[in-house]
C-alpha cells in the first residue's frame, strides 16, 4: 500500500509561489533579485479598508460567522454584480471564500464527474487546468492566439464543445495575457455554448481583474448576454482591486441560490467561515466611494510601467509582446530568442527525462534567475497541455518602474549572453 492516495500527484500547483524559495535562497547569498513572478499589486492596502478593519478588531469582531460569508459583504458584492452586469443577483446566490482561488477547484468538485470535459483558455490562470485531472475530468485547452490578441472566437469554443463539456472557464481581463473580451465576442461565444451545450453547463468567469482595466477600456461579463446569467457563476475578489492579497477574500455569484447552498457546505467542511473583520474591509471596498480613487491611480500607473516594459521587450532582438489591455502582466513570445540563443538546441540535447521536466521557455527562465537574478515565469506556468512547443515568459508589472527597468535591462543583456546561456545549460544544475 502506498502512503500517497493515486489522486495526490494528479493535482499540479502554482509556480508564482513555487519559485519563492529558490528567490528567497538567491537573496541569502547576497543578490538582488528583480521579482516579477508574483500577481501581487504592490501598492497598500488603501486607508479606508484598513481603517475599517481595525475598527472591527477593536469590536472584537473575531468570532466564527455565516459560512456563506457575512450578509453586510453578501450584499455589497450582490448591489454591485447587479449593477455592473446590468442583470439580477440576490445576496443569497453570493458566497465568500478565503480568496479568488478556492470557488475555481470546489466548482470542479460540485460540478464534474470523472470524464466530463473542461474547456479552459490556455495560456490561463494555473489553478483551472491544475485541478481537472484530480477531480477525474478531462482537460480541454482553448488554446489562444497571441497575433488575436489572445483572444478566441465563437468558432473556437464550438469546435470544443461536446456533450460532455461540464464547465468552461473564462477569464477577462486575462492572466497572464491581459486580453479582455468585448461584448460583440462575448455575445457570439453565447450563442455558441446556448446551442451547443448541455443545458446544465456551467461557465465560471473568473472576473478578479474587472477593475484594472487600461486605455479607457470597460469591463464586459458573459453574465450580462442574455439566457447566459442562469449558467454563469461570476467569481471576483479583494486580492487585485483593493491590492489585497493577504486578506484573503474573494466572492462568486452563482446561478442559483441552491448551488450557493451547495459551495457553503463545502464551506462549512473545509475552513468553516472567513475572518469577519476582514469581511467588512472588503465590504468597505466595495461600497465606498473612496475606492474608484484607489484603483484608479494604482491602473494609471500599471499602464505606465505597461508601456515602459512593452516598449524595452519589443526592441530586444527575438522578443515580440502584445500591449495588454488589463491585468498587470505582459507575455512576450520569446521564440525569436529561443532560436537566436540556441536555447531549443540546447533543449534537443538535453537527456529525455530532463526534457521532460522542463521546455525552452523553462531554460531561459531558469537561466534569468540564476544567472541574471530576474524571476519571471516559463509559458507551462500558465497550461501545461499541449504547450510544450510554445516559447512565452510572464513577466508581472507588479513592482515597481525603476524595478522594472532594471529587470528588462537585465533581460535585454541575458538575451545577448549566448555563451553564458550554454554554461549555464553545461552545468545543468537548475535545468528544470
Ligand atoms: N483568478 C485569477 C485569474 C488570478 O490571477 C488569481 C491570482 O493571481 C486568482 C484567481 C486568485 O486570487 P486570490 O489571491 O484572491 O486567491
């Protein structure tokens, strides 16, 4: 017998965090490391959050409550959803999670058996593909186009629908590609998956980014299209729009209050509750004015370290990335480089069971963190199927501009370091 269930190993995980030892043990031996893994604004948590959440310490407001999430918060996001989407939410069909993350694995729990299908955008947000296996589903990559603008079309998804299709996940603005969908596009993928799909389908989309949105460009939710709310669960959080990764809080909408019930079981048999005083800052967020204030200057001033950093990558010979609309990543195609540094020969000649573990794109990763102290993430970051020979990097602007600056320079003189490349790939210490 086996220590490990056979399920364990199925599930992958989230390399933003995972490469944060290896950061950390390069920062102990003395270097400077230009960190651009982490989706994490780097702006505080704005006044008016913070102050509430004092406030409700000093309330004592640190007991177990509502396992659905408290009703004050229920109804903030449940006003907010309704307006923007322009469609009917109640607090009841709102649940609260300890983050953005845990509704996108727990959907796959209460909705999939084992062999339905999911269709997931790829490159993508890890965590959707990360649990498909583990729950006994099927992956099924939406594979995007970086010369669409990484988005895709109605014909696209159709030619993935079947009548196993349980979930599709969507994710505008997108990690990590920022591209945002317009409602034209959205209307199109509607009438697709309203003629194609099972009637029980359900679409989770993952709108965590609806508020970081750049060039005086808006938000459109699949939630609004007509017949779409009824199969749409609308999943969002404090993490991004109120630069509040720690506290913890996310939410989503689903279509109706009985799977609502369903999640807050799950709930109740995980972690119980979310921390309330947290709980009533994210309501403050919501509801106060002040925020719009807030994201609006921490947009303003991703969309200028957008531009700096798009413009650096583009002239560096081999590179080519796309302006992102949203989000706070850019993903430039790196595969001019892979060729010009030798990298996909390097990969041909490595050992088959260490080409297995990595990809070009994880060479050249590897190589900026160790050699060139730059963390950025390889493209099987973002989607491991049927990615092996495309050659993207995430670089996250979340940090600062002269940080930035410095870490496209840095990536400018690794990109000419082809003798430093092949030592590096020659010592074959950190090769995947
Ligand atoms: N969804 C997307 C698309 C994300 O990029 C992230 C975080 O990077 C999350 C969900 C999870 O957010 P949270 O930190 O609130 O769990």
């Amino acid at each position: 017998m086996s220590l490990y269930a056979d399920r364990t190993f199925l599930i992958d995980t989230e390399n933003a965090f995972k490469i944060g030892p290896q950061i950390r043990a390069l920062e102990a031996q003395g270097h400077k490391v230009v960190k651009c893994n982490l989706g994490e604004p780097d702006f505080p948590l704005p006044a008016h959050i913070r102050e509430e959440v004092k406030r409700q310490l000093d309330l004592d407001n640190t007991h177990y409550t509502d396992p659905q999430g408290i009703l004050p918060l229920r109804t903030a996001v449940a006003k907010q959803m309704s307006e923007t989407r322009k469609i009917s939410v109640t607090p009841e069909q709102v649940v609260v999670f300890p983050g953005g993350k845990p509704p996108i694995g727990l959907s796959q729990q209460v909705y999939c058996n084992p062999g339905d299908e999911v269709i997931y955008p790829s490159p993508c947000f890890p965590i959707y593909e990360s649990f498909i296996r583990y729950v006994g589903a099927v992956p099924v990559p939406l594979h995007l186009d970086a010369t669409r603008g990484f988005t895709f079309t109605a014909q696209d998804i159709e030619a993935l629908i079947t009548p196993k299709t349980k979930l599709i996940y969507l994710n505008f603005p997108s990690n990590p590609t920022g591209g945002l969908a317009d409602r034209a596009q959205l209307e199109q993928i509607s009438a697709v998956i309203l003629n194609r799909a099972q009637a029980d389908v359900r679409i989770y989309s993952d709108e965590i980014y609806e508020n970081i949105i750049f060039d005086g460009g808006s938000h459109h939710s699949i939630a609004s299209v007509p017949g779409m709310a009824g199969k749409t669960i609308i999943a969002s959080g404090a993490s991004k729009s109120f630069s509040w990764t720690g506290g913890r809080i996310g939410w989503a909408a689903f279509p109706t209050a009985e799977e609502a019930k369903v999640f807050t079981n799950l709930n109740i048999n995980y972690f119980s509750c979310v921390p309330p005083f947290n709980q009533e800052g994210a309501r403050v967020g919501i509801e106060s004015p002040e925020s719009c204030k807030t994201i609006a200057a921490m947009t303003k001033e991703f969309q200028r370290r957008r531009d700096m950093v798009v413009t650096a990558l583009n002239a560096i010979d081999g590179i080519s990335c796309q302006l992102p609309r949203g989000a706070f990543y850019v993903f430039p195609n790196i595969e001019g480089l892979v060729e010009r540094l030798g990298i996909d020969a390097a990969y041909a000649s490595l050992p088959p069971e260490t080409q297995r573990l990595t990809t070009p794109s994880t060479l050249f990763q590897l190589f900026l963190l160790y050699r060139w102290h730059v963390a950025v993430l390889d493209r099987k970051s973002f989607g491991r199927v049927g990615s092996e020979k495309m050659h993207f990097l995430r670089i996250s602007i979340a940090s600062a501009y002269d940080d930035l600056a410095e870490g496209v320079e840095r990536i400018r003189k690794a990109a000419e370091d082809k003798s430093g490349f092949m030592d590096f790939v020659n010592e074959g210490a950190h090769l995947s």
